[in-house]
C-alpha cells in the first residue's frame, strides 16, 4: 500500500482524508507543487520549495513545515514507496478556519505530499512534436489575485486540456485578456525566431524596468516555472539570447520553433498548432540542443 505524507505523519494513501470543511476542498484555497524524481532524488527540489512558500506568503496560506522537514519528509516517502523514478505532488490548503477571539480566525492548514512512479510522456512526442491548439474561448485574467501561482483553482485548464485531446492534440496554449501568449494548460512556453529564444513575461519579470519597457501590458499570469528556469540556465550557458516577450498569435504561428516545459515533461517540442505546421513539422535545432543540455542536467549529482 503507497505511503503518503500527511501533517507530519506517514500514513497509507488510503486511509489518508481531509476534513468536508478543509477550505481547500470548499474554496480552492490552496497551492501546490509538482516535482520529478530521477534516481530517488527530486530535481531542484529548493527552486519548488521555495516558489511554493512564496505563493503561500502572497495568498496568506500558512506553511508551518520547515523546509528541512519538507526535504526529509520527501526523501523518506520515496524510500518508503521504493521509487527512483517518481512524480511527487506537495499541496499546501488553508485548512480549517475556526473563529478565535485573539485573532478573528485561526487557520489550521493541511500539507501533505504523494509520490508516484513516474509515467513519462511517449518517446514518439519527442520524436515528432506535440500538437497544440489556440484557445479561443478562455483567457487567463493576469489581474486575478491567484495569476502567477499554480493553485489549486485549476478546472479550467484541465478542461481546456481535455478539450485539446479530444481535437488530437496534446496541449492547449492561453492567451490572456489583451490576446497575448501566456501559457500551455500545464506548461511553460518557449518561442524560437530569428536566433532568439522568448517566452511570455512573469509577474516577477514584468516588475523589472527594463523587461517591462518592451512589454505593452503591465500583468501577467505567467507561472515562473522551474524547468523554465532551466532553459533560461542552459540557453546562456550556449551563448543564446533567451528573453521575456510579448508575443500575439501571429509571433506564436510563425515561430521558427515551439516547445513547453514543465517538471514531468521536461522539454517538449511543439511541431503543430492545430493544422498549421511550426517550422518543418519536427522538433527544431535549438529545442534538441536544450534537451539534451536538460537530459544531462536532470541526472548531475
């Protein structure tokens, strides 16, 4: 039976339960954070650590758990469920809200981690590149409270996701409000064209002068990711101008390359938007120099 994490304890997955008034469960409130583990270690696991805690400080969701107790309690779940290769989850809610006289309303949150042999994406994905659609009919609001975090609020981007499958395709790329590229459903995305390599704009991004200056909108929904932050890492040490940009459906349609990224997926290459084919309709120069530059990168000590 799978162990899981749960407030300090490790119990079976299924005897694990949170309370009909958790307020993640009643009012989405709470984030979380999805990690891969390659060999029995999560790679960068303080990057997530550290972009969860501060989603938690900007929506007023405490994190009681330490980092050093969260790492432990980590490595101790994959040993437990004997896993190298894993997909973890570590979920932070609000948890219960009870009056209290001192403080108007005490929280008691509720953290737990899961962990899970990996199931990773087809070989033939990266042979031959994903196919995306554009969304039309949802935009993401960067002015919404919740934009730039990966909450727990996220019916719609599955939705939208299952809406790609049924059409053959394996993402679905949102725009926001003003129709600027922001993201995939559950990725990051990474523009090719002319030799430079761009990306839609973080909030944290969008808070520096000079990357605002080029950009003709002020928020952004963007989810700093952690991979992403990997290309940006790898694409400098290749001598490759990587940057923040505003990019419009048309930016998106002729790029020279499209991949995504997330943490399971690690670098996937996007050969199609819908029938339109993205540059010779396979995976570009540029997005297999990355991932094999990732593929070492994910395995170093």
């Amino acid at each position: 039976m799978p162990s899981v994490w749960l407030n300090g304890s490790f119990i079976d997955e299924e005897s694990a339960s949170v309370s009909v008034r958790d307020t993640g469960l009643l009012h989405a409130a709470g984030v979380f954070t999805t990690m891969r583990a390659y060999g029995g270690k999560v790679f960068r696991f303080a990057e997530h650590l550290g972009r969860l805690r501060g989603s938690c400080q900007a929506l007023s969701i405490p994190l009681e758990n330490t980092d050093a107790e969260l790492t432990a309690a980590t490595g101790e779940l994959l040993k437990r469920n004997d896993l190298s290769a894993a997909r973890l989850r570590l979920t932070v809610t609000r948890g219960m809200a009870r009056p209290d006289a001192g403080q108007g309303l005490r929280l008691t949150p509720t953290t737990f981690i899961t962990a899970t042999d990996l199931e990773p994406y087809p070989a033939e994905y990266y042979d031959r590149g994903l196919t995306a659609v554009l969304l039309d009919e949802q935009k993401l609001n960067p002015y919404d409270i919740q934009a730039g975090h990966k909450t727990l609020h996220y019916f719609s981007r599955l939705a939208a996701l299952r809406e790609a499958n049924a059409r053959g395709a394996g993402e679905a790329l949102w725009f926001d409000v003003h129709n600027y590229l922001q993201s995939g459903s559950i990725s990051n995305v990474f523009l090719v064209s002319q030799g430079k390599l761009l990306t839609p704009p973080t909030p944290a991004e969008l808070r520096d002068p000079t990357i605002a200056r080029d950009i003709p909108y002020r928020r952004s929904a963007v989810l700093p990711g952690i991979t992403r932050a990997v290309v940006f890492d790898l694409a400098r040490s290749m001598g490759i101008l990587a940057a923040p940009a505003a990019i419009d459906v048309n930016g998106v349609l002729s790029a020279d390359e499209i991949f995504l990224t997330n943490s399971i997926m690690g670098i996937m290459p996007v050969c199609r938007i819908e029938r339109h084919a993205i540059g010779n309709d396979k995976p570009g120069p540029l997005t297999r120099k990355l991932s094999e530059l990732y593929a070492a990168e994910v395995v170093k000590p």
